[in-house]
C-alpha cells in the first residue's frame, strides 16, 4: 500500500472522445486483462451520474435457486454481466477471514507509517454507528434513519439508498468474490406512520491508503427497537456479520475520465489497476482460511460456546483433580494394611519386593 506508483497515460493523438475508452494501454508493463478492462467500462459509464457512490465489497456470488456459491465450469476470474438475474451476491464474509484481514491492514498499515514518505497520506479511523430501518418510504424503499449509538433519540441524517448498478467478478480459485456497487443516497423525509423494524449497530475500522478507503465492518443485527429509536435490551441475541469493502473517489475518477476524454495525460486506467490488485490482494488474503464458510453466531450462542468451553475445562481440572486424589486415597489405603499387618507378614513383603539398587536386565 505505498503510494499511487504510475505514469500518467500519453495523450491520444487527435481530438475528441475514445469511443473504446482506451483501457488497452500498457500499465506497469502491461495491458489490463479483461475483468480490469470491464470494470473500467463499469466504471466510466456511471462516474459522472449525480451523487453515485462507487465500492467495492467482498462477498460471495450466490446461485438464487440454492443459495449456494455459484460453481463456474472453469476456474478463471470472470466479470458477469451487470444487472443479469442470474446470480446475487451476499456481501459479506466469515469470522475468521475478517479477523485475517484485522491483521493484515493493521500490519500494512503500521509498515505505511514508519515510510515517512507517506506522511499524511495514511489514516485510521474507528467508528461506532447505528442505523434504524424503517419500511414505510418513498417506492417501498427503505428508509435509514442514523442516529447517535449514546442517544439513539437524536437523529443524525435520514436517507433512502438506491442501487443504481452492480458487477460481480467471480473468483473461483479462492474463497470469497468481489462486487462493484453504483449506488445513490439521496435525502429523504421521516415517514409519520412508519415504524422501525431494525437496527444495525456497526463497529467500524476503516484505513486510508493514498486514495484507497478500505472498511472492516463487524455488524450486530436488532429487530426489536423502541419508536424512539433505543434498542430494546442491546444485550439481547443480535445476529453478527462481518463487510469488507473498499470506497472509491468518485472524484477523482471523474476528473481523470474527464481528462481520458479530452486525449490528455491521465492516470484513469491506473487506477482501475490499482483498484482491482488492492482487492484481490485483499481476497486472496481473507482466502487463506480454507474451506470458510459463512457462520452467523447470535450472541446467545457466543455465550453458549463460551460456557460450553470453560464447562470442558472445569471437567478436565477435575478429573485431574479427582485421578490425583484417588491416587493419594490408594497410597494411603496400602500404608494403612501395611501397618495393619502383623510383624512376620510385613517382612516376608519386604523381601519379596526388588531391591532398587539391584541391576535388572542384561549384563
């Protein structure tokens, strides 16, 4: 995660607009491949469109009639088709590719700081927010209502978000997949007669790389919340999961295409580069958990867990403890019939027992 390392493309010779966008130039020596070049077009079609927000999440591409990882007849990275009904995508990942993550970041990010030249081109940010939802909006949407987790009667921003376009690229040789999201938040009104169905509570660790945001999100799950907003009972069972993604500067994607249309010097396919490695690594990192699967631990069956394991430990002290003293009861039971012995019997023993100090075995 060092700094943005590439050359400003050279300027295409005549005026006007490339019709093909151009993403077969040549990046650190080399032409991007095809998912790279896909995912530029994605990109350049909805850059411009008004408040649209570009991230990319970590997940799995799921077959809706199983609800199983879709099985591709060959193990290539594939860009699927935008907006295909075919296939969705549940954005999240297990437990233990996140906390491979945690670490991964959290060492990256303290190499970045000792390179002084990334000196106030990195950050870390830790975040608490709630988000209570509210189904009764504008066409059915979902109305977000941010509020603060101290005092959940304060209302921060309402909101409604909407997708505007996806692209899913497939990774069949590793474990989790990645989406490109185009979507849109726009201001909206309370509904009056609506009423909050759910809370998100998200605890959230969020690294600034140059020009790269990347979040590690891990989300407790309510369904259960007052009309004033509060949770009832936070520490009731909450379903937990876990996002990973990465947002994108809209901005300056913008101002790149802006200038990749004009024929000048830009840096508009090197970021597509660069965004599309940042992720990979970032997958093939949570990767090295083999065989992840996505768990879904309420809290009830955290504390279950936790119980059941401390529960096994006690058993084992005390079955140690109880071998021990059974051992003690027996050499004390033998020391007792030795004493009750007579005098004759207790010496016919003695001799019959080996003498330590005697040699046994071959000579």
């Amino acid at each position: 995660f060092g700094s943005l390392l590439c050359m400003p493309e050279a300027a295409a010779p005549g005026a006007g607009a490339p019709t093909d966008y151009a993403l077969r130039i040549p990046v650190f020596g080399e032409n991007l491949d095809a998912v790279q070049e896909e995912l530029g077009r994605f990109i350049f079609q909805l850059v411009d469109l008004p408040d649209v927000e570009l991230e990319v999440q970590v997940g799995r591409v799921l077959d809706p009639d199983t609800n199983s990882r879709v099985q591709w007849p060959i193990q290539t990275t594939t860009a699927l088709d935008p907006g295909a009904d075919m296939h969705t995508f549940d954005p999240q990942v297990n437990e233990a590719a996140y906390n491979i993550l945690y670490q991964f970041l959290n060492a990256r990010y303290q190499e970045a700081q000792q390179a002084t030249a990334q000196s106030g081109r990195i950050s870390y940010q830790k975040t608490v927010s709630q988000c209570n939802i509210i189904m009764a909006g504008k066409e059915g949407q979902p109305v977000r209502v941010m509020v603060d987790p101290q005092d959940p009667s304060k209302e921060l921003e309402v909101s409604q978000r909407y997708t505007v376009e996806t692209m899913d690229v497939l990774c069949p040789q590793l474990e989790w997949d990645l989406r490109l999201a185009a979507t849109r938040k726009v201001t909206a009104m309370k509904p009056e007669r609506g009423s909050v169905c759910g809370a998100r509570l998200k605890e959230t660790r969020a690294y600034c790389f140059d020009v790269w945001r990347v979040a590690l999100s891990s989300v407790r799950h309510y369904t259960h919340v007052q009309p004033t907003g509060h949770i009832v009972n936070p520490n009731s069972p909450a379903r937990i999961t876990h996002e990973v993604n990465m947002a994108l500067d809209v901005a300056l994607f913008s101002e790149e295409k802006k200038k990749k249309t004009l024929s000048q010097p830009n840096h508009f396919t090197a970021l597509v580069a660069h965004m599309y490695k940042y992720m990979k690594g970032f997958v093939t990192q949570g990767s090295k958990v083999k065989n992840a699967h996505i768990t879904q631990l309420t809290a009830q069956q955290v504390r279950q867990k936790q119980r059941q394991l401390q529960a096994e430990e006690e058993a084992q002290q005390m079955q140690l403890t109880s071998h021990y003293m059974n051992k003690q009861l027996r050499d004390m039971k033998e020391q007792i019939s030795r004493q009750k012995m007579p005098e004759g019997t207790r010496k016919r023993q003695r001799e019959q027992e080996p003498d330590p100090s005697t040699p046994t075995g071959p000579a």
